[in-house]
C-alpha cells in the first residue's frame, strides 16, 4: 500500500530526514586514510543518541539472513551496498566508501547515502561517482505529480546507458515512512510513463547503484558485491512529492 503523508506526518518525515543528512555530513568529515568503518559507525550511533532516534538498519531482518548487525552500511569499492562497518574495514587512499544511514525517530524513518572519496581517485572513479550523482539529481526531477515511478527509473537507466555505466541488478530504492521500505518499489530501470503514479505526500527513497565493469552482482550474506571487482557507487536521497517542485528531505552540504 502506498501511503499519503499527512502535514504532521510529512513534518516528521523532514525531522527524521534532516537527521540523517546530519549524519551523512559528519561522517564525510572524518572521511580520511586510516579511519575505520567501526568508528564511522560508532559516531553516528553516538549522534541517533542525542536525537533520540534508533537505527533502521540494526535489527533489520531480511529472508532467512540474520539481522542486520550494524547501525549504518559502510560499502568499499566493489561493495555495493550493505557492506558491515568492521574495525578491520580500514580507508585506504584511492578507496570509495558508501555510507547509507536509515533511523528512525518519533514513529518516522529517514534514509539517505553519499559515496565519499579517501584521498585521491582515478579519473574514471570519480566519474562513476560524479555520474551516479546525476542519475540522483536527475531522477528527483521526474518527481511531480501526475508522473509515474517509471519515469524515475527511466531517468536513472538513461544516465548510466549514456555513461557507458552499468546499474547494480536486483536492487531498487523504496516508499518510506514509518518503516524504512514501503510501497512502492523504486527500480534502477525500467519505462517511462509505466507503474504507479506519484501524488503529493508520497515519500520516496530513490537510490540508484551504478559500477563500472558490469550490472551484475553477488551476495554474501548481507553484502551485494560487483561480480567482476569492479568499483559501484551509491547515492539515495528520500524526497517529498509536493504539488509543485520535489522536496530533497535529506539535503546534505554537497547534495
Ligand atoms: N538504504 C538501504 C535500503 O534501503 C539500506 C538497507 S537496510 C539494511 O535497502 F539493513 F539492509 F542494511
Ligand atoms: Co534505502
């Protein structure tokens, strides 16, 4: 079912969201050589602390896999998403890391990821990221009313197509509310003018996944790799369907 938030509601989607945003954009800051993903962690947990809001992510459960052990994903290179924020997972210069934060506070979920750079990348990398990006950006202006998730999803694949990028297989971004995956499904591609229409007070993550050598991927456990090693990287933003232009709810300093 797809829900339409009401002006309380939507008032603590753009709480729940801000939060998450503020997170992302203390995590980049302490982006660098050396740094491990069990601190990147610990700091946003330290942070839903003194908001009072508790991790989407920890304790999630999923199919038969047990739940979720972190409180944020930290993905290196040919992670793609869902990768665990270990102590031994330590930034390397030349690494990307995706960080996605989902929380929850007062009943309402937020859900939003930046891939970063550590030091310095290549060329062709910070293309990935720089393109990946644009797909965000540009399926966020497919947000108006009357649209279809299909012109989002068409939006994101038309990006990656036109890039020589491939998009991550199988996974998709989501309704959000007051649990971190609602209807509708966001797909990564697909047809424009086709599947469910946006009306205001939808919330929506749009989350595409874009790699360099293939669309194909692998499962283990949690974690969704490229098949080929190949670097992937991931930008989400949860957004507000209005009557007239989309509201970016997880608005971070860059993004
Ligand atoms: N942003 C990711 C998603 O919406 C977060 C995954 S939740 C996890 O699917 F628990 F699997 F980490
Ligand atoms: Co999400």
């Amino acid at each position: 079912m797809i829900t339409i938030k009401n002006v309380r509601e939507i008032k603590l989607m753009r709480e729940s969201n801000s939060l998450v945003a503020l997170i992302l954009d203390e995590l980049h800051d302490m982006i660098k050589p050396g740094v491990n993903a069990f601190d990147l962690n610990a700091r946003a947990e330290d942070i839903m602390k003194e908001h009072d809001a508790e991790s989407a992510f920890k304790g999630y459960e999923m199919d038969d896999l047990g739940p979720y052990e972190y409180s944020i994903c930290s993905s290196v290179n040919s992670e793609i998403v869902h990768g665990y924020s270990t102590k031994d997972k330590v930034l390397h210069d030349g690494d990307i890391i995706g960080i996605d934060v989902g929380i929850k506070m007062n009943g309402f979920c937020g859900d939003g990821a930046r891939t970063f750079v550590v030091g310095s990348i290549a060329r062709e990398v910070q293309s990935l990221l720089d393109c990946t990006k644009q797909a965000l950006e540009n399926a966020i202006t497919q947000c108006k009313p009357g649209n279809r998730v299909g012109d989002i999803s068409a939006a994101i694949e038309k990006t990656a197509m036109d890039n020589g990028l491939h998009v991550a297989e199988w996974l998709t971004g989501h309704g959000i509310g007051r649990t971190l995956h609602e209807d509708p499904m966001i797909p990564n591609v697909g047809k424009k003018g086709t599947g469910p229409m946006l009306k205001p007070g939808m919330t929506i993550s749009i989350e595409p996944m874009f790699n360099i050598g293939t669309s194909k991927t692998v499962e283990k456990e949690w974690v969704f790799y490229t098949m080929d090693g190949s670097p992937s990287a991931h930008f989400e933003n949860t957004v507000l369907i209005t009557e007239n232009e989309p509201e970016i709810l997880t608005k971070t300093r860059n993004s």
